[in-house]
C-alpha cells in the first residue's frame, strides 16, 4: 500500500495507537517494567538471564502472533507485546554484557548498527518510516523489528551511562528526560517528525530503566529501596489501569464515529 493511503483507511487498520502523551506515559512505564521485571525473574525468581530470556522469549511470540493476527490496533495486545519486548529486549543486552562479557561500548554500536540498517531497509522498500501507516504485514514487521532493537539500543546505551561513564541513576533520570525534552523542543522547531518520533523511542528506553533502577535499587547504591517486585507491581498496575481507560476510549468514540 503506498504512502498516501487515504487518511481515513489508515486510521482505521493502522495496527499502533495514536502518539499521545498517554502513549508516551505507558511506554516509559513499560520500559520500567521491563528493567525491574527482567531483573526480578533473572535475580530474585532464580530463573537466571538465559531461562528468563528464553521462557519471556516464548511468551513474546505468543503476543506477536496475537498482534499479527488482530485486524485493527487493539490497546492490550499491543501493550502485552511492548512489554514483552521491552524484558526481552532488556534480556539481549544483559545476556551480551554478563554471559559473553561483551564491552557496552561494542554492544551500544551493534544494536545501533542492526537499528539503522532496520531502518534503511524499511525505508527502501516501504519509502516511509511514520507510525501513522502500519497498515500492511510487511510494515508491521519491519515496525516491531524497529522497536526490538530499540529497546536492546537504549538498554545498552543506557547502562553504558549509568555503569560505565558513572552517571548513576538520579542524575541518568535527568540527563535522558533531559535529551528528552530536546529533542521535543527541536520538533517544535522544525524537526522531521518521523525523526523525532524515533529518537524519543530509543532515549525512553534509558530513561525508562534509570528510572526503574532509582526506585528499586537499594539505597546503599543510590536508589529508594523499593526493590523489583514493589516497582514492576506498582508500575504494571499504572499500565493495565491507563490500557484500559484507552480501550474505554476507544470503544466510546468507535460508538459515536458514523464513519465505523
């Protein structure tokens, strides 16, 4: 389907939400829950960064398919699956850097590496990379291979900032909504959008896990204690709580939409 589909189709078999700040809301939290959620069942559960990968893995398929299957954007199908992505996602990095004690460095400049060929490739076969025109298999895939590798891009980048270059959590938390809120700054000011979209994706990863660090590390290492499940509950509660007002939303302007 070409690019100019009509903007009313589009809006009806467009299988990823509108971008709101809602949608940026549950994404960040997500991201959150992915850090703590993985660590909680690699860590504390004992399944250990390989089990945990490989049991989140299957489930991820499984939410996949369901997505794949669905004809239209349904909130939590699509919301399983980005969470799902952000654990295994999360799950690729730690795996990298503590199994195969993979440098951050070489890590970060993979995932960016396999995410702008992703890119490339996308937009040489489709000629658009706008959220606004997942109307086809084919762009879906490309999307959701697009959104895997960014969650793997930003766990790696953002534990090479915290870890690495020794930004610690707090200040993490402030630097990432700080390029954050660049780069929406720079939107407003003429940045291509599809650009912006892209790049607030990738830096909610990291701003996502620093902050899901901040709250559950203990306080020995700088963060509040909460520990991961306390975290991953709370913020799990926050997301099933904003899907479902979405799809209360969704339903009520479906019923008063004369078009559907």
């Amino acid at each position: 389907m070409p690019a100019t589909a009509n903007p009313q189709q589009s809006r009806s078999l467009n299988k990823v939400p509108e971008v709101t700040a809602v949608f940026w809301i549950i994404k960040i939290l997500s991201t959150t829950v992915g850090e703590t959620g993985a660590d909680y069942l690699a860590v504390h559960v004992g399944l250990g960064a390989s089990t945990t990968g490989a049991v989140m893995i299957g489930f991820l398929l499984v939410a996949l398919g369901l997505q794949l299957r669905a004809r239209c954007y349904v909130p939590w199908i699509y919301w399983l699956t980005v969470v799902l992505v952000s654990i295994v996602g999360t799950q690729i990095t730690d795996l990298l850097t503590d199994k195969l004690e993979i440098s951050l460095y070489l890590s970060t400049a993979v995932f960016a590496g396999a995410l702008a060929a992703t890119f490339a490739i996308w937009y040489g076969v489709e000629r658009t990379l706008s959220m606004q025109t997942i109307v086809t298999r084919r762009r879906e895939l490309f999307y959701w291979a697009a959104i895997l590798f960014t969650f793997a891009l930003g766990t790696a980048a953002g534990d090479l900032a915290t870890e690495a270059l020794g930004l610690g959590f707090q200040l993490g938390v402030i630097v990432f909504a700080a390029l954050i809120a660049a780069i929406a700054l720079a939107a407003c000011l003429g940045l291509n959008p599809v650009l912006a979209f892209w790049l607030a994706y990738i830096v909610t990863r990291p701003l996502g896990a620093s902050l899901g660090d901040l709250l559950s590390q203990s306080r020995t290492y700088g963060g509040a204690g909460l520990g991961t499940i306390y975290t991953s509950l709370a913020f799990l509660t926050v997301i099933i709580a904003l899907v479902a007002w979405v799809t209360f939303e969704g339903e009520r302007a479906g019923k008063t939409d004369p078009v559907r």
